[in-house]
C-alpha cells in the first residue's frame, strides 16, 4: 500500500517496499489504463488485448488472459467499487540487459480519475515516440513538452511527425469534426482504448468516420477538435499551435453517444 493507493499487488501479492524498490530500475516495461465503475471497465477486450501484444513485443510472451483478469479482479477486490487502475506489465531484471525476462504485473488502485473541463490550447512539437503502438513507460519528452507547453502559456502538447502530420497528443488521442464526419489523424501514434471503442460504436451508430493526414495548414477546414483517453471520450480543444478551432460540440456528442453505448465488463 501506498500513500493515494487504495491496493498495490505485485502477481497478485501486496506490494511491500521489497517488492516495489526493484521497479525503480525497471524502466522496460508497458501498461495499460482504466476506469473502473461498480467494479466494471469498458473495453475489456481492448485492454487484454493491448497488454498481450505488448508482451509479444517487448518479452516474446504474454501471460495468459485469465491470469491477467485475475490479478485485476485480486486488486479490485481490495478498493472500493469506483477507481482509476493501472496495470503494468515489466521485468524484474530492468533495463540495459539483452537477457529474457519473465514479466511480472504489478496493479495498483487510485481514486476516480477526472478530465479537465476544458476547452485546451495545444503547443505543437515535433516529436515522435518509440515504439508509437506500444503503451510503455519511461517517456521523459512527453512530460518535458507537457510543461514547455504549460510554460508557452497552453494546457498540453500535441505532437507532429516530421512529415508534418499531427498525430497525437502527451497523453491523449486527436479526434476532428469536419461538420458531419469525425476525422481520425493519420500517423504514428497509440490508438487508446478509448479511441477504439469510440470508433468501433460510431459505426454502429452510423456516424461516419475517416482517417487522413492532418497538418496545421488543413486545420482550417475542420470545425471541431477534441482529445479523448481512459478519462473521457472528450474534452474540446480551442486551439493547436496558433490555430484556433470553432466549438465541438457536435463531435463532443458524438463521441460521448459512442462511448455511452460500450457496455461495462467485469474482469
């Protein structure tokens, strides 16, 4: 247990000092993200899904699923029925070792995350992650231009690629609204579980929806932009880089419709 923490289990175990100090050399790991309401997630399947391929990639193997729902459900069972939870995958042996390692979990539970009102300014960098499709810790750019971006008098950063191309945002998906389709980015980014569960229940609410390259000089054309992660299906956003953006809120209804209808699961 720790200070903020409802529970943190190590392979289902509570975490003493023992457990977690080899963690603070463990920087080779990946997680995932969530918002547990009466003891249920959306996008169950998404997240299982993120942490197995993850592991292929990073470890060469991934722990069985109902392994990984149990050890959510042993967290879950020690907090109350509304929490943030953060699952991370890693290996004990750390960094800077070309040796295999068997992955451990560690699972922690915090209060309820909630999104900023909004709307957001965004400073535009040019920055593209390693590993863009993997949700991985130890990315230092992401909170040095969050705070550049704080400092330059803006709430975030979005990133752009060096083609020219806005991806995503530090900790966030980019949505646009061109006045009747919802416009996705086209690029090297992390599609979140958010983003996904949105896109796969726009289709069936027969929203139309498209990706594209989008750049600062098309922004123009748009007429909404939003940002989304396991906080919220959106929050508006009223600028990126010097460009302002109209009000969103059709495409904020829209995103929120889509994720209001993703049914709550239990691990």
């Amino acid at each position: 247990m720790q200070a903020g923490f409802h529970t943190v289990q190590r392979d289902g175990e509570p975490a003493d000092a023992a457990a977690l100090a080899p963690l603070a050399f463990a920087g080779y790991a990946h997680f995932t993200a969530m918002q547990v309401r009466g003891g249920r997630v959306r996008g169950l399947d998404l997240h299982l899904d993120r942490l197995r391929q993850a592991s292929e990639a990073m470890f060469g193997r991934a722990l069985p699923e109902q392994r990984i729902r149990a050890l959510l459900r042993s967290a879950l069972q020690e907090g109350p029925a509304d929490v943030s939870l953060v699952a991370t995958v890693y290996g004990a042996a750390g960094e800077f070792t070309a040796a295999g390692q068997e992955p451990h979990v560690l699972v922690r539970t915090a209060a309820p995350a909630q999104a900023p009102a909004g709307p957001l300014a965004l400073a535009v960098f040019e920055h593209e992650r390693m590993l863009p499709h993997i949700k991985h810790v130890g990315e230092v750019a992401k909170t040095h231009y969050l705070r550049e971006a704080v400092r330059q008098g803006c709430d975030d950063a979005a990133f752009m690629d060096r083609q020219g191309r806005l991806s995503e945002a530090s900790i966030w998906n980019l949505a646009f609204w061109d006045g009747r389709s919802v416009v996705w980015p086209e690029g090297p980014m992390l599609a979140g579980v958010t983003m996904q569960i949105v896109r796969r229940r726009l289709a069936e609410l027969d929203i139309p929806q498209r990706t594209q390259p989008v750049t600062l000089e098309s922004l123009a054309a748009f007429t909404g932009a939003a940002v989304m992660n396991s906080w919220t299906p959106g929050v508006a956003v009223s600028r990126i880089g010097t460009v302002p953006l109209p009000g969103a809120e059709p495409l904020l209804a829209a995103l929120h419709k889509a994720y209001d209808i993703e049914p709550l699961v239990a691990p």
